[in-house]
C-alpha cells in the first residue's frame, strides 16, 4: 500500500508540470465539447423553426370589402407579424406593419407591400431569401381582408 501510494506521489512530482498542462488540456477539451453541444442545439432549433409558412388559402372580392381599417395578425415558424389594411371602396387603399418579429426578413416588407398595393391582390411572389417572411405577412393581411369582407 505504502509503494504504490509512494509511487503515485513520486510520479506526481516528476511529472508535476507536464500532469498539470495534461488538465488544462482535459478542461479546455471538455469546454470545447460543451460549446459544441451547444452551438449544434441552436443549429437544431434554428433549423426546426425556419420550415416555410404556406399562405392562407381561399381569395378575397375586393366588391365585398367593407371600407375602414382592419387589423390582421400571424405567426408562423419564427416570424410573427401584425398589420393594419385600410380599406377603401373595393380597394386596398394602404398596408402599415406595426409589427414583424423576423430574422432575417425585414427586407421582404417594403416589397410585399409595395406588390400588394399595386397589383391589388395577395397573389404576389415571395421576396427571395426572405419567403417565410413575405408569407407571414401576406397571411396577416389576409386576416385583415378577411375580416373586411365579413364585417357588417
């Protein structure tokens, strides 16, 4: 018992300097494995929550609308957004974000906007690079048109 405790001591002290960077190295190894675990759960959640937002499906009569102004919210994946239509006589007269919970689709507003305005309808293509986005929003004003139509 007295040898092999003996042994371990004196082998601590030959080593001590070399035994010591030997920890640093099992430490800095170890943190690196934990920022790796935690860099790939981001990746992962991040991944899950970028699916592409399909569009509300069924159109609106711009005859049907009702002229005020209308709010429309929705969320989907990451993003969220929430809009206010105004509505004249069987047209969209504006389109206001008050608003867009997004990553990296701040970029699509102004576009989409600007689509749906001029064209006067929902069917409007996507903004490349930003479409989860362009779709969050085309659905929100969606709901605002929708309840345009319904409102009595």
């Amino acid at each position: 018992m007295f040898e092999s405790s003996y042994g371990i001591e004196r082998m601590a002290m030959e080593r001590g300097p070399l035994l010591r960077e030997e920890v640093r190295q099992c430490k800095a190894i170890k943190n690196n494995k934990s920022t790796l675990f935690i860099l790939i759960s981001v990746c992962i959640v991040l991944i899950a929550g970028c699916t592409i937002t399909p569009l509300i499906s069924g159109s609106f009569d711009p005859r049907e609308m009702r002229g005020g102004v209308y709010e429309g919210f929705y969320e989907g994946g990451l993003n969220s957004a929430r809009v206010e239509v105004s509505v004249g006589s069987q047209e969209i007269k504006s389109i206001n974000i008050i608003e867009h919970d997004a990553l990296l689709g701040v970029m699509a507003e102004a576009v989409i906007i600007k689509k749906i305005l001029e064209q006067q309808t929902l069917n409007v293509d996507a903004v490349s690079g930003a479409t989860n986005s362009s779709n969050v929003i085309i659905n929100a004003v969606k709901v605002a048109l929708d309840k345009a139509c319904r409102e009595e």
